[in-house]
C-alpha cells in the first residue's frame, strides 16, 4: 500500500462503523488522518472486543478530528449508516465518505475520491474498474462478489460495475436528498439500496480504481442471514420504484 501525506480537495468526513475491530481501528485511523483536512465519525456498535474505548483513546489522540458515537439499539451495518448519514450531514463538509475498518479500504485512495465528487454525486471506490484489483482475496469470496454485481445490475438497471462496494464519497448535497427514514437494510444489502436511491434521485454515480485487500485480522461479518436480505432488497427496492429503472450515468 501507498503511504501519502496527500491534502484533499474539500472538506471531507469519513464514516467508519465498527463492530470488533480493536486490533484494526488503531492501524487505520492514523493513515485515515495523514491526509490533511480529512475528519473522521467512528460508529461502534457495541463492540464486545472494547472497539468503542480503542475509538475513544483515539478522539484523545487526535482532538478536533476524530468524533466517537456510541450506538445503541439494534446492530447492523445499514442501522449504523442509517443514523451516521444525517449526522454527518448536518456538519459544515462538503463531502462524506464511508470505508470498512478491516483494513479492506486503502486510505490512499481518499484524495482520488474526493477529487472526483466534482464531477459526479456519487463516487465508488471500485474493485472492477479499469486499473483496479484484489489482493489476497480468496478465489470464492471473489467469485461470490462478481455474481452478486451481476445480479445486482440485472434486478436494478444500475450501470456500475461495483455496486456492492462499501468505499464510497458522496457530495453532502445528495446525502441531503435521501429518505433515510425508508432505507431499511441492517447489513450489506444496505450498499446496494442506498444506490438505488441515489440512481433514482437523479444523481450521478462515479467509479474510482481501487486496490481492495482482503481481511487478516478480525471475521467476516458476512452471515447467513445478511445474505438473504442482499438477495432479497434489490427486489424490494424495485418494487418501491415500481419498476422504474434508473437513468444510465
């Protein structure tokens, strides 16, 4: 991975929900912050491991930076997200962004990203672009991902190659325009049902290359349950839209 101290465009909020990633959080939350004017928002959902004291020796370390919520209720990465959004909006930024805290995301990345929220809404950080890879990424889990992207554009009309990626930048005027109250996905389908919103919304949606690396410390938090709700949302969402696909962008 590429070490930078690179600025960033706008002024930009990064969301980091977590559940369990004491060993990853203080790795990452520094390389987050070696870009200057980069904030950060960590979510922990009650992580049993002590993520959520880690996450605060953090907001000591680096004051004015770095902002800790403590959720309550029921779990979930699309829960998390769901009350992280608007929170985040309502701060004087211009963009936010949302990264996994597995070490997946490469901080590297962010500088790119938000540099091209000025020519679309939505930008991705993509694992299928042009340009972009796996590392040490197991051959089925890869496999899975790339059947999930088809049947995802199939069921929905969404036109970018990566529509389950969880590194993204949004322009706060489009976080803005969501109904977040009508989100309902708690785990991954969440990716996908945000898009579909946006894509609906009229918004234009990006895709950055990015070098995705797989997890070494911590699990997966891909369960069953989580994955019958990501074949079932796209479904659900399209019959929100009654059938209306969106626009091609």
């Amino acid at each position: 991975m590429t070490h930078t101290n690179a600025p960033v465009s706008k002024r930009a909020l990064v969301i980091l929900p977590t559940l369990n990633e004491a060993t990853n959080l203080p790795l990452l939350v520094p390389r987050i912050l070696e870009h200057d004017g980069l904030r950060l928002m960590i979510v922990d959902d009650r992580s049993p491991d002590g993520t959520g004291d880690v996450a605060d020796g953090l907001a000591r370390q680096f004051p004015g930076r770095v902002e800790v919520v403590h959720r309550v209720g029921a779990r979930g990465l699309g829960l998390a997200y769901a009350e992280a959004f608007p929170r985040a909006a309502a701060s004087e930024v211009d963009v936010i962004c949302q990264m996994d805290a597995d070490l997946s995301h490469d901080p590297s990345h962010l500088p790119a990203m938000i540099a091209a929220t000025e020519q679309h809404d939505v930008v991705i950080g993509s694992r299928y672009a042009d340009g972009a890879g796996l590392v040490d990424f197991p051959g089925y889990r890869a496999a899975l991902s790339r059947g999930a992207n088809a049947y995802v554009r199939a069921v929905t009309g969404l036109g970018a190659r990566d529509c389950t990626s969880g590194y993204r930048c949004w322009r706060r005027s489009a976080v803005r325009r969501i109904r977040w109250d009508l989100i309902g996905a708690e785990g991954f389908a969440f990716l996908v049902e945000t898009l579909c919103e946006a894509a609906h919304l009229g918004c234009t949606i990006g895709e950055v290359p990015v070098i995705f690396v797989g997890r070494k410390h911590g699990a997966s938090k891909l369960t069953g349950r989580v994955f019958r709700e990501s074949l079932v949302v796209p479904w659900r969402v399209l019959m929100r839209f009654r059938g209306r696909r969106p626009t091609p962008r």
